[in-house]
C-alpha cells in the first residue's frame, strides 16, 4: 500500500511539473531599448495570465530570428520591414499593408504566425522643430519639397549611411520631386542629428520614427505622405507550434498590439532614454495604466 502511494503521489507531481512546463513560453527581444520595453512588457504581461515566462532579452536581430525559426524562441516583436528585407530579400516597394500581408504569407512557410500589427511603425523619417515647421506651414514631406522648390533656404542633417544607400537620399528626392544642394547637407552619426536639429544648426533632420527624443525635443515628424519609406511595423510573432498548444495567446497578444503606436513607443522610449526610469518600471505602469496588471 505504502509503495502504491508512493507511486501516484510520484504521478501527481510529474503531472503537476509536466502541466507547468507545458505553459513555460520563451519570449526574446533584441538589444536596443524599444525592444528591451517590448520585452519586459510581454513577460510581465503573460506572466499575470498565468504563464512561465522565459524571457531572454538583449539578442541580436539575424540571431533572435534564427533562435526562433529553430523553436528557441516562442514569441518576440519584429517589425515587417526586417523581416521582408533582410529575412525574406524582398527588395520592391510596397505599401505598408502589402509588406505586412508578404511577411504573413513568405513567414508562414517557415511555422511562423505574424499576429495583428500594431500602428507603431520606427521607419525612417524626416523631422523637423515644432514650433519652427508649425510657422512654415511644413506637415508633410510633399509641403517640404514644396518649400525648396519655392527656394526656401532650408538645411538638412542625416547619417552618411541614408545619405548614400540606393533607397536613401536620392531616391527620396526623386519621389518627392525636389533637390537639395550638397551645401546644404550635413552628413554625422545619427545620434547627432537629433543634437543638431534640437539646437537649431539645421532645419531638418533623419530620424527614426519612434525614438524617445523625438518628443523629448518637441520635434514634429513630417508625414510620408507618398509612403516612400519601407513600413516597419512593429508586430508580435509567434511560433505555429506554439499558438497551436495556446490559441488564446493570439488574442492576448493582439490586445497588447493595439494599444501601440508611434507617439506611445516614443514616449515609453523616453522614460527610459532621457528621463532615465528603468525599463521594468516603464513596462509596468504602461501594464498597469491599460489595466493589464
């Protein structure tokens, strides 16, 4: 009898540990403070819906992709334009709702489930001061290439790197129909782009659509009103075995996905950035403010 005993109270702890690590998800991220936000966010999320979280922050983006495509990461936020560029060489240009549907289809093949986008999109974009693009009547890229075309003496700051990639710079100028003399570009690391813009040394700066110093520094975001950047939205995907043992976790996810956009990422961005808040805390009042927590 003792030995029977023995027996099942062995079978019910098994049962136990095999249904805890049944509900074990491994969620990544990659190593810039976006994702870090993103990642910290989704762990402390599903771990309140009850799941074991194994969160690995900090990855590279080819290395996180890999981890995923071979089931070492269930879950993680990727932006559609990495994915159809750098993951699929995907080099047309397409809208943002083509490159979500041509990630979906191309990714499927590989077991992976592009979940709902969110309307968070770190593209490429052209920014310039508030106060200074209100007064110039500037909103869009399409009012700014009016405005040199009109002769306004406007002066640009970008990274060397935009400046002469194929899709970069003159590109831009061909979508837009407009041209600006050399004289007027300054070329420096994209960090100090945003130092220059804020302080007045140009009119117009490259910028990354989500970065927490766009609102830090009251920059407004011209809009890309010809859509001639790549979409990069930022979108949780999930591995196909792992929605198939938890299918709720695509509605879950979902919900997380549509409280994103760029003015919410650029300020979460900025807590941790500019106002130095810790990531964790950062991730945790957004949770708690949408009551997720």
């Amino acid at each position: 009898m003792k030995r029977l005993m023995t027996t099942l109270i062995g079978l019910a702890l098994a049962s136990s540990l095999a249904s805890v690590q049944a509900q074990e998800i491994s969620v990544g991220g990659k190593d810039f403070t976006e994702q870090q936000i993103l990642t910290s966010m989704t762990t402390q999320y599903l771990e309140n819906l009850g799941y074991e979280v194994d969160s690995r922050v900090g990855m590279g983006s080819a290395v996180l992709r890999q981890a995923q495509e071979n089931g070492q990461i269930d879950l993680y936020w990727e932006y559609t334009g990495t994915s159809l560029i750098n993951y699929n060489d995907v080099t047309e240009s397409l809208s943002p709702e083509e490159t979500y549907q041509r990630v979906k289809e191309l990714d499927a093949e590989k077991g992976l489930v592009w979940l709902e986008p969110s309307d968070a999109n770190n593209t490429y974009a052209l920014a310039m001061r508030e106060d200074d693009a209100e007064e110039r009547g500037i909103e869009t890229l399409s009012n700014l290439a009016q405005a040199v075309n009109d002769g306004k003496p406007l002066t640009f700051a970008m990274n060397a790197e935009f400046y002469a990639r194929e899709d970069g710079w003159r590109p831009l100028q061909q979508a837009y129909d407009f041209r600006v003399d050399r004289a007027q570009i300054s070329r420096m690391d994209s960090g100090l782009v945003y130092q220059a813009l804020r302080d007045g040394q140009v009119d117009v700066g490259l910028v990354f659509a989500t970065d927490g110093r766009i609102p830090a520094f009251n920059f407004h975001v011209l809009k890309d009103d010809q859509n001639f950047f790549p979409a990069y939205a930022l979108t949780p995907v999930v591995r196909q075995e792992t929605l198939e043992e938890f299918p709720e976790l695509e509605e879950q996810m979902n919900a997380l996905s549509k409280l994103l956009n760029d003015e919410t990422m650029a300020e979460l961005n900025a807590r941790v950035d500019v106002e130095r808040e810790t990531i964790e805390g950062v991730a945790q009042s957004f949770l708690e403010e949408h009551e997720l927590l």
